[in-house]
C-alpha cells in the first residue's frame, strides 16, 4: 500500500510537470492589450511549457521554451496614437463604440490569410490549448474548433458584454454595469435604463450581426463551411480571465471558470533613469505623475486645455512628471516632461503624492496598487466607469475634460494633495487589491495549467452556456405559468357561472311556481 502510494504520488509529479504546447493568437496591435497577456506567455514557458506566440510583440532577449511569431511588419504595434480629436470623433458615444470594438480589432483578421495561419490549420495534434483576447472580434476562435482543443480567453478591461454567454457569466443590468456605462455603481431608475439598452444593444450587435459576419470572413478564409461561432464559443472556450478584481471595481458573481487576474501586468520593479530618480529622491514637496498611457498623445489635447494645466502647475510646490510627445519650451521649471515613461516605476515612488490619469484599466490597477490617490479625467468607454467606481471609494477626483477650467484643475489639485482622505482611502483600496490567496500571475497560470490537466475542464462550465435565452431567462416557465394561472382562473369563473346561472334558474322557476300558486 505504501510503495502504490509512492509510486502514484511520483507519477502524479512527472506528469504534473510535463510541459504543455500552448498556442497564443495575439493578433492585435494595441501595446496596452499586450502588457496584460505576455506575462502569462512568459511564465508558462518559464516553468516548463512550450509556447508558440502569434503577436506583434516578439520578445527583446529570447526566452526558453518560448517562440514568437512576429507580425509587427503587418499588424504594426500602436503606440501613442490616439489623438485627442480622433476619439471626439471617432467614440461620440457608447452607440459607436461597439462599431469602433469590432472594425478595429477585426481589423486583424486580414492575418488569417497569412502564411504562418495557413500553417495552423495543419498543425492538428501539435497543441494542447490556445490562448487568445476577447474584445471586439472572435476570428481566431476558429482554430480551437479546427485543431479540436480547448482555449483560454482574455478580456485586457473588464468583462466585455457579448462574452457573457459563452461562460454563463450573470450579467444582470440591474446592478451590474457594462462596458459601455459612464455611471458610478448607484444607479437611479434611469441609469439602470441606460444599462439594459445599452447591454442588449452591445450584445445583438456582437452575437447576432458581427458573428455572423466574422463566421463569412473565416470560411472564404479556409475555404470551408464553417458552425456558428457562438456555438464554437460556447463549446470551446473553457476559462476567461478578466483583468478586474472586486475589490477596484464591483462586486459581482463569477462562475467557477471565470477568473480575475486584475494586476496581472505589475512586475517587478525596474531602476529609473538618473535623472528622474534623482528628482524624485530630492522632491521635498512631493511629485505628480501625469499620462494619459500608451494610446493617447497627451500633446493633442486642446491647446487651451494645455496651457490651463501649465499655469496651474506653475502655481504648485510640488514637481510635475509630465508624458508630452512633443517639445513645449514654455513648460514651468517644475515641469519634467518626457516622450514615454516607465509608470509604473514612476508611481511606485515614496514621494508621488498624486496621479493624474485617463483611467484605463491597466493604469488606473497600478495606481491602486501602489495606493496613490487620482485625479481622473477620462477620455472613452471603460474609462469613464473605471473613474467613477474609484471614486465612489473616496480615493479619486473626476474631472470632465469637456467641463475643465483653470480653477477646477486647481482645485482638484490642492484637494488630492492636501486632503489626507483621499490618502487614507486610496491605501485602504490598495490594502484590499493586494490582500489575496495567489497573486494574478499565480492564479492565471494555476488555472491554464487546471484546463489542460483536465482536458479543458468541461465540469466548470455551467449548464445556462447551452441554453437559448428564452430558457435562460425563463420565459417558458414563465409562459406556461401564466397560461396556468390564466387557465385556473377561467376554469373557476366558468364554474362560478354555471354555478350561478343554475341557481337564478333554479330561484327564477322557484319564483314562477309561487307566482301560480298565488294566482290559483
């Protein structure tokens, strides 16, 4: 009995650290969706897995038991792109965000045509799972249904709500917000109104017009008739890690194969150049961090707006780290602007007092983590909520560019700085982000390793992924309840008739009798 124990527990060992073949489909272009998926990449192959990566981010220094499939001379890296007008015009409204999800990252199917995809497709016993982003377009979804394995997807902002129904993720617009709200958690009769339409418009448009659309585009692309790809989805996709945690935005149920990984992308830290180091070390006032992260060029925003800023910071004691792609020669001495900053080493600093953001997701977790408070002035879609719940919390201060003056930065300013609540509440919300079992590095790689050991680990699925919605939400139940009570309450006002007219019969021909008798 003893040596059979040994013998399993040994076994149970090798197995356990017989490497996997992981595929990753990176396919996309935006550097602030990248941070979040290579750390997983890499520490899979750092423990023992081969990972194969389709991206447009190769690895600087090659790693073991990692391969990059470079696609950066076709889907070219963006990096400070986004101008401060083309958001205007482009991302009016959560109505066309769910457009801009789906053109631009759809956009990257165009490498399903490519050589190295091509390959793919005859790649059949060379993976054990993929790995892959759900944001605006599933096309890559296809290759888990090809090479008949299981896959991982990754949303890089909260949970998106068109991938609700391939893991039976609640998504109730009652209390929970979507993608597209720019409301704080309390919601009023209107927000929640807001909330449903904006929900059931993301998803009909995802699930019912867009998927059909990605199906069109695989099938020229392979050359076959293809299923539906909410069906693929439903039955391929095993687990979803979202980069969220609870304790920063809501909280909210989870079934047991949807992960949070919120903070995911946080490394180690990593010295800074001289001169910054030394400002900060010397920064007897403290320091504020401002950027808007890799996306937006902060030097498009309105020059009037600019030059607010610039005023009130020549006004302020402390030192002002400033992310500007272009030269401003009429910056304030207290003004140490750079074209790219490493933020998060930046943030992590004793004497950064405060931080001025957009609030993107990524941005918005490293400065929980590092308990800064924040000025957030959003600029399009998560960003707007991820602000809003911060500062429900009392550690944030929103600030609308399209409502800013000199005296609301000012005043915003003076507030996070010197009013110690916004201190005190922020390192309370850090404490509460940090303090859990595993870190999201951890539990992302312990769950990867979970689906494979298990062949995809359909038990974790819940039975409402296979359901159409009118079952789902009970429609049916509901239908034939309400034909029952309906029917009950005809057949007892039927009865209650025949009942009643029998007895005015009955009292009618009573009363014809006495009326004879009394003639007689």
């Amino acid at each position: 009995m003893y040596w059979g124990t040994v013998a399993i527990a040994c076994l149970t060992v090798v197995l356990g650290c017989d490497g996997a073949r992981i595929l990753g489909l990176a396919a996309f272009s935006m550097r602030s969706h990248w941070i979040v998926m290579e750390p997983l990449f890499q520490k899979l192959a750092a423990v023992g897995h081969n990972v194969t990566v389709f991206s447009s981010f190769p690895q600087k220094t090659p790693l073991p038991n990692y391969k990059d499939i470079d696609f950066s001379d076709r889907m070219k890296p963006i990096v400070d792109t986004f101008t401060f007008d083309m958001i205007k015009t482009t991302l009016p409204s959560p109505w066309v965000a769910t457009f801009f999800f789906n053109s631009s990252h759809g956009s990257s199917c165009k490498l399903l045509d490519e050589p190295e995809y091509k390959d793919l497709l005859r790649a059949k016993d060379n993976y054990d799972i993929i790995i892959t982003e759900v944001f605006g377009n599933d096309c890559f979804a296809y290759y888990a249904y090809k090479l008949g394995i299981p896959m991982i997807s990754i949303t890089t902002g909260m949970a998106v709500p068109w991938a609700a129904e391939r893991v039976g993720l609640p998504d109730n617009p009652s209390y929970i917000l979507n993608y597209l709200m720019k409301s704080g958690s309390q919601m009023n009769l209107w927000d929640r109104i807001y909330n449903t339409i904006t929900l059931v418009y993301a998803k009909f448009w995802h699930l019912y017009v867009f998927n059909q659309q990605t199906r069109a585009i695989v099938e020229r692309s392979f050359g076959e008739h293809l299923p539906p790809l909410n069906d693929v989805l439903a039955n391929y996709t095993s687990m979803y890690f979202i980069n969220s945690y609870h304790a920063l935005l809501q909280s909210r149920p989870f079934p047991p194969n949807v992960v949070e990984i919120g903070g995911i992308h946080i490394k180690e830290k990593q010295p800074l150049a001289k001169d910054l180091q030394e400002l900060l070390d010397n920064a007897k006032n403290g320091a504020i961090v401002m950027s808007f992260g890799s996306l937006v060029r902060t030097c498009t925003l309105p020059k009037h707006v600019i030059r607010m800023f610039m005023n009130v910071f020549s006004r302020i004691p402390q030192i002002v780290i400033l992310k500007y792609e272009e030269d401003f020669p009429e910056a304030p001495k207290n003004v140490i602007m750079r074209k790219w900053l490493s933020q998060r080493d930046l943030i992590e600093h004793e004497n950064v007092v405060a931080v001025i953001a957009h609030g993107g997701l990524s941005s918005t977790i490293e400065v929980v983590n590092f308990g800064k408070p924040m000025i957030g002035i959003p600029f399009f879609t998560d960003q707007f909520r991820n602000v809003k719940l911060v500062e429900e919390k009392g550690a944030c201060i929103y600030l609308d560019i399209d409502d800013i003056s000199e005296e609301k930065i000012a005043e915003a300013i003076s507030e996070i700085v010197y009013n110690t609540k916004y201190r005190d509440n922020m390192r309370r919300l850090s404490l509460q982000f940090r303090d859990r079992p595993m870190t999201a590095l951890q539990s992302a790689v312990y769950w990867t390793e979970y689906v494979i050991r298990h062949h995809g680990a359909p038990h974790l699925q819940p039975a409402s992924v296979h359901l159409p919605f009118y079952q789902y939400l009970l429609l049916d139940v509901i239908a034939v309840l309400i034909i029952g009570f309906v029917t009950i309450i005809y057949t007892v006002y039927f009865i209650i008739s025949l009942l009643l007219a029998a007895l005015k019969h009955k009292n009618h021909n009573k009363r014809e009798r006495t009326s004879t008798k009394k003639k007689n």
